[in-house]
C-alpha cells in the first residue's frame, strides 16, 4: 500500500495513465471543455480560472487571439473579431441571406462554395475560426490533464445537418484533435443529469442561449436516447432579452434608434445584457446610456421577457405535437443555456410543465459535462471495478474548512497520479491570510481524522468576505507522494508549504479509519449539515452587523430598524438549537426580509461613488 507522504509544492505528478478523453461544446456565444478526473466530470478552467471561452476570434496585427481576450476588440475592431461563426458552419454563401443581418463581416466567395471571411490576416472559413476555438480548448486541457489528448466528444445541435457536422468535424481534425464523436447537445445534457441511467421516458431539453433558442424531445428506451423532434428559433435568444432592455431605455431615454452610432449600438446592447444578467440576482438595476441614467425593476423587465418567453413556449408545443405527446407526458426538463438562468424562464417552463426544471448542474456548463462523460466512456476510462487496488488513494485527501469541517478534494480510491485543484474563498471582510490544513480519512469532521500537513498562505488582498478567489491544487504522484499549493488567482501569491514528516499509515489503521467512517456515516452527514447551516447564519448576522452600523439609522426607518434587529435575533436564537432545516429555513426568511436594505445599500454605494462626478467623467471608462 502506497504511503502518502507531503513532498514541496509544485511539482508535477508523472502523467496520467487513464486516457486523457475530454467533452467540448462548441458553443454559438461560449465554448468549455470538460473532463472526467477523479470519478469527476467537470469543466476545466484557464489560469485565470474561467471556464467559459467565449467564441471570438480577432485577427490582429500581433496574431491571432480567442476568447476574452478576442473580445475586447469586439467594439474597435468589429470587422477583424468573429464572433457567433457557429452559424457560418457548413453554409454556403447563398444561405447566409437566410441568416439576417447578424453578420457585419466582409465576406467572398471561394471555388467550394463556403463563405469565406476578409481579415487583415487573410480570408478565413468558418472551419478555420472554429478551429481556432477548439484549440484553445485543447491546449487548456493538454495543460491541466498533463499531455497529449487522446481524443474528444464535441457536441453539435440536434438539429444540425450531415454539412454542419461535417464542417464541425473538419474544424476538430484541423485544431488536431481526435474527434470519438459528435453528440448532439440535448443529449449531452439529459447524460450530464444521469438520466441514461434512470431507465425510460419522455425528456425535453430546453435550450436557451446567447443567440438561438433549440427545444428538444427526447425519448429514452434502455438507455439509448432518442430525437423524437427538435425545434425552436435560430433568431431567438439571450441577445433579443438585451435587446428588448435596450429598447427599453431608449425610450425611456427619449432617444430614436436610427439616430444611434454602430458604437452606441454595440454599447446600448451591452448595458441591456448587462441590465439583464444583474436582475437574475437582483429586484432592480441601475442602468445609463449616454448621460441618461434609470432604474430597471423586475416587473417591466418580466413583461419585456414574456413576449419572448411565449414564442418559445409556442416552440415547445409545436415540438411535443410533432413528437406525438403532451406536455403531461414530459417525465424531466433539463434546462440548457445561460439564459434559463433567468428567474422568469425557469417558472414559466415550470408552469408549462406541470414540473420543476432541472436546474442543479451550470446551465452553461451542462453540455460539456454530458459530454465529457460520454468521452470517458468512449476511451475506455470507465473500469471502476477492475481498479488495481496499489494504484489507488486509500484514503480521501483534503481540507479544514469553517466549522471544522473536512472538504474533501481528491476521494479516496481515486487512481493516482492525480492533480486536483479546487477553489476556496475568505471569511472574514478584509481578510489577508489563511490557513491550510491538510487532512486524509472519510470522515464528515477534521477531528475524527487525520492531519497531514499545515501551511498559511499570505499576502491576499483585503477584499469583502468571499471576495478572494484562493486555489488549492493537491498533486500524488505516481508514488504516492503528495504536494500541496495554494494560490491566490487575482494576484499570483502563491504559498510555500510548511513541510512537516508524516507517517504512514499502516494497512490496519486504514482498515479502522474505513470501518469508522462507515459506522459513522449518517452520525457524520446530520452533524455536518448543522454545522454547515451555522457557519452560513454566522455569516448572515456578520453581514447584518455590520450592515446596520453603517447604514441602519440612514437607510431604515424606526419600524424597519427595529424589525431588522428582531430577525437577526430570532435568527440568532435558532441558530443556537440543533435543528439544520430549521436553521436553513431562517436563513432564508431573513435573507428574503432584509433584501430591499441590501437594495438600498447598494443603490446608496453607488450614488456616492457618483456623486462629485459629472457624468463626462464616466464615459470614457
Ligand atoms: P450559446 O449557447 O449561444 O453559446 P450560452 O448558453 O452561453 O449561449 O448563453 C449566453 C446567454 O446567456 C447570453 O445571452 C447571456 O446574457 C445569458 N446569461 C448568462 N448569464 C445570465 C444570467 N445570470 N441571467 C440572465 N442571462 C444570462
Ligand atoms: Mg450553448
């Protein structure tokens, strides 16, 4: 049996030796690549830690760059940035007409009929921008997976024609990857639920994006998925929400559209999107354009997005009848897409539906995690059984969190060598270092288990609580040997591990600390819980604390103060007892009753950030 043993941080574990298989979806407005790591299927971020790729492309003077960085020149460059060139793929120039006026690019006409794109770097086809936006996916993922990829899953539309994937295939071959297959997209996402396992049924997958809206009717018959129908609108999606906010504000504005730059165009669009995203999280908005300035709430914003809701819900009905079934026959809703991040989206489809949509896994990320999944499958990754038991971690690695609780981030039985990173964040407003305590063993609590390892990282940045992003990468190595780092990603500041001897275990206290959490499991969960909803009533009453003495006497009036204090009480109270449903339920009453002082805080933030300002002094930011 291995024995784990701390080594210096940073080095490199030898590579993998389950094959490196990853999933793609290759996006209209975003792009991710996901991979199965530790029995895991996940997104894999870049070194700044972003899933999403945007799918740009800007042909510059210096080369050729994608994603975020493509799309700052979206605005200043518009000719040479590609965005959206997933429309482009495998039509030929006589269908761009059909496309709308979406595409500002200069186009030509080559010998095979494929539009070709003028850029200052040359004329480019759609395979070719594409093929730019998968190798950046692969080249991220040869990074975090330690070499060479054995091959990939991309997924396409279900509705996409022999062309269209065809031209997705010659994309892949050209950014050099090894294509398993293509999977349509609303399969990826009903294997991403795991409902190819859940035996037969109806599924719809509703599918709301940057620029398109697809609606799909699936249906599974021991465990092979089924298009029944697709449907839905190439012309429908997050863009017309913008849309409709920006038209919103040029009237309120009193401004006529026609009157409008292509840059005021671009940036009237961009605060509509921008307007749109924050009231998923909030009841209203600040917006300005162009020395104007108002407030958008969640009721015109509602009946701004119904319109658009009906025109997919008539999509929807159209592809059950085509499928042959009603919408009482629909087992699960899976929701794709970051537009069903919408509040609105997701009760009018669960009105429709007669169901609660399944929401629980990124809505943008759900695509690749499908397909990351059907790539392990394909490469042969998954043998769970025929583990080579030496080649395993005996016992789960991880962390201290608050309320001394172990967060496990590589799982016991995991084949080594593995790396794993996952992020962490801060507690306390203005804090600036943390302590990493490494732990192994199953248990739900630290103190049943045991440590390992302790090191502080230093130097990050006072921001508000959770304001830091701080990742932690756990590496074992083929021998067993494991490395801790700990990084924070807005500065750099990485740690230096305080290196302290360990021991091994022997075979026999593994078996007893297995045996312990076994026993132990339930015991373990219900405390973990308590412990859990704590912390987060903890954080709350900080928050509230701190809240009201800065800005309870200004901002409430005598009754609202002294109802703000009286929940903070009764939150305190229930807080004390052991009840975590109970604990939870408070939480969310109290977060519920005191979200227009939250409100007002913010609108109040920024007021004085305006104020002694002119606006002039904004528009150039
Ligand atoms: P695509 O499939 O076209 O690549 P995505 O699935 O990535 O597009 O969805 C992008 C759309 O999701 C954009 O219109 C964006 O504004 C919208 N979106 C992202 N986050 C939110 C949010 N929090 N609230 C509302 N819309 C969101
Ligand atoms: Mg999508």
């Amino acid at each position: 049996m291995a024995l784990l043993q701390i080594s210096e941080p940073g080095q490199t574990p030898e590579p993998h030796q389950r094959k490196r298989a990853v999933g793609i979806d290759l996006g209209t407005t975003n792009s991710l690549v996901a991979s199965v790591r530790s029995g895991n299927a996940d997104t894999l971020p870049d070194h700044q830690g972003e899933h999403i790729l945007p799918s740009v492309v800007h042909y510059g003077e210096q080369g050729v760059t994608v994603g975020q960085q493509a799309e700052q020149h979206m605005i200043s460059d518009a000719l040479d940035t590609i965005v959206s060139v997933k429309r482009l793929m495998g039509r030929g120039l006589h269908d761009l007409s059909t496309l709308g006026g979406v595409m500002p690019y200069r186009f030509v006409e080559s010998e095979s009929q494929m539009p070709l794109i003028e850029t200052r770097r040359g004329a480019v086809s759609p395979v070719e921008v594409s093929a730019e936006i998968l190798r950046s996916l692969a080249v991220r993922a040869t990074e975090t997976l330690g070499g060479e990829l054995d091959g990939a899953v991309i997924t396409v539309p279900a509705y996409f024609d022999e062309s269209q994937r065809q031209a997705t295939k010659d994309a892949a071959k050209l950014a050099g990857l090894n294509v398993y297959r293509l999977l349509n997209e609303p399969t990826a996402a009903a294997v991403a639920y795991g409902l190819d396992q859940g035996g037969e049924g109806l599924i719809a997958v509703y599918d709301l994006g940057g620029g398109t809206f697809d609606i799909s009717i699936l249906r599974l018959q021991k465990g092979v998925f089924e298009v029944l129908a697709t449907g839905g609108d190439t012309a429908l999606g997050g863009d017309d929400f913008d849309k409709a906010v920006a038209g919103w504000m040029l009237a309120q504005a009193g401004v006529n559209e026609s009157t409008l730059t292509n840059e005021q165009h671009r940036q009237i669009m961009l605060e509509g999107r921008r307007a749109k995203e924050a009231l998923t999280d909030h009841e209203s908005v600040d917006v300005s354009f162009n020395g104007w300035s108002g407030v958008l709430t969640t009721q015109p914003f509602n009946a701004l997005a119904d319109e658009l809701i009906d025109r997919t819900l008539r999509a929807f009905k159209r592809a059950l009848r085509d499928a042959g079934f009603k919408a009482k026959d629909i087992e699960a809703v899976v929701m794709v897409g970051g537009s069903t991040r919408m509040p609105r989206v997701r009760s009018r489809i669960a009105d429709f539906a007669k169901k609660q949509p399944l929401t629980s896994i990124d809505p943008d990320r759900v695509v690749a995690v499908g397909a990351a999944l059907q790539a392990d499958v394909l490469a042969g990754n998954k043998s769970g059984d025929d583990m080579l038991l030496l080649d395993v971690i005996p016992l789960s690695l991880g962390l201290e969190t608050m309320g001394g609780l172990m967060e496990k981030v590589v799982h016991r039985n995991t084949t080594i060598p593995v790396a794993r990173a996952q992020e962490f964040t801060t507690y306390k407003d203005g804090q600036t270092a943390m302590a990493i305590n490494v732990f192994q063993g199953e248990r739900e609590l630290i103190k049943d288990n045991r440590s390992l390892a302790r090191f502080e990282l230093r130097g990050i940045p006072a921001l508000p609580a959770g304001g830091a992003k701080i990742r932690v990468t756990f590496q074992v190595d083929a021998d067993g040997l494991l490395g801790v780092s700990a990084e924070e990603m807005s500065t750099g500041v990485k740690s230096s591990i305080q290196v302290k001897p360990s021991y091994g275990l022997t075979d026999d206290e593994i078996a007893r600390m297995l045996k312990d959490s076994y026993s132990h499991a339930v015991d373990d969960r219900n405390s973990r819980r308590l412990l859990e909803q704590q912390v987060e009533a903890d954080r709350l009453l900080e928050a509230l604390v701190a809240a009201m003495q800065a800005d309870g006497e200004a901002l409430l009036n005598e009754e609202e103060y002294r109802s703000v204090l009286a929940d903070m009480e009764q939150l305190k109270a229930t807080r004390q007892g052991d009840d975590a449903d109970a604990i939870t339920r408070e939480i969310e009453r109290v977060s519920k009753a005191t979200e227009e002082f939250a409100a007002r805080r913010m609108n109040q933030g920024i007021r004085k950030a305006l104020s002694g300002h002119s606006i002039d002094d904004f528009e150039e930011s």
